[in-house]
C-alpha cells in the first residue's frame, strides 16, 4: 500500500489521502470472525452470544486505521490535516466528528522522513512538517513500515510544491573566503 495517495495536484492545491489498509482490513475481519465464531459455537444464550459478536466487532473497530486527508492550499495559504475513525463515527452517531489541524504555508520551513520505532514490527516511516516556530507535525498519524521510498516521494511531492527548496529572497548569500579575504585588508588599510 502506498503510504499516501495524490488525489488532486494544480498549481494551487495539492490534495493527499490515505484510508485503512490491507493489514488493518484483515485484522478487523479476523477479529469480527472470532466473534462470529464464539457465537457459533457456544451453547449459551442468544444474549451471550450477540455481546460475544458486538465486543469482539467493537475491538476490531477500534484496531481500524484512520482515513486522512491533506489539502495544502496556496491561494487560502493553508495546510489542512484531517483525520477520522470510524469507531469515533459510530461512538458520535454520526455527527461532525473530524479532528483537524490547520497550518499556515508561510510558517512551514522543511519537509522531512522521519524513522519510528514500531514494537515487533520493525521500522516504520513517516512524514514530518516542520515549523518555523520550531514545531513538528506528522503528516500522518501512523507511520508505514518497510520501504522507505513511498514516503520520501510524498516528501519530494510536498518540498515542491510549496518551493521549500529555493533559498528566500531576504537571505544574504555568504562571501566567498576570498571576497572577505579582501575587505578585511581594505579595512586595515583605512
């Protein structure tokens, strides 16, 4: 699975999203199953059985990865970072339940690939945006594990898109050692 996946790319907005992948897919459906099977083959009540098949559907629901989506906007100068479960859907009936992060494009200064350690998994890798202020923040809650290359390629992606490549205007560029070599005898001279 790829780690995220462009959904719009313009000259203004560049779209990403991810939505639970195959692991997390079958882990649901493994879990949903052991409750379908306790149920199945127990001798207990009709009551018994249907909490056996709601905590084990209730479990497998919570081990679901979340759905997220990226919109960096340059004409609102916004980076939106959204994210969703569906156990927090099913917990809020529904209702407006997006947890949101909104950045401004002026404040974000680098890109960059960050490792996770993933207990008995191995490493994971992940996208982090870094501020200006001197804070991070992942593009996504959960990093991906194994090939490094997707994730480094959404990096690319987004350091291009918003030019974080190109050195700012308002920056003095260094004399070389020879020029200050020069200015420095001018100086001693006066």
């Amino acid at each position: 699975m790829a780690y995220m996946i462009v959904e719009e790319k313009s000259d203004s907005i560049l779209r990403l999203s991810r939505s639970p992948g195959t692991r997390s897919w079958s882990v649901l459906v493994g879990i949903g199953s052991i409750g379908l099977a306790a149920a199945h083959y127990s001798t207990d009540s009709w009551a018994w059985k249907l909490f056996y098949m709601a905590g084990c559907f209730f479990v497998a629901i919570q081990n679901l990865e979340d759905w997220e989506e990226v919109v960096f906007d340059k004409i609102k100068g916004t980076a939106i970072l959204k994210n969703f479960n569906l156990y927090t859907r099913i917990l809020t009936m529904w209702t407006n339940c997006h947890e949101q992060v909104v950045a401004q494009l002026q404040h974000i200064r680098d890109v960059t690939v960050e490792e996770e350690r993933i207990r008995y998994l191995g490493k994971g890798y992940v996208v982090v945006l870094k501020f200006a202020t001197g804070f991070s923040h992942p593009l996504t809650q959960s990093a991906v594990l194994g090939n490094q290359r997707d994730v480094s390629a959404i990096a690319e992606l987004i350091v291009n898109f918003l030019n974080l490549n190109k050195p700012a205007l308002d920056e003095k560029p260094e004399l070389s050692p020879d020029s200050s070599d020069e200015n420095s005898s001018d100086n001693e001279k006066n």
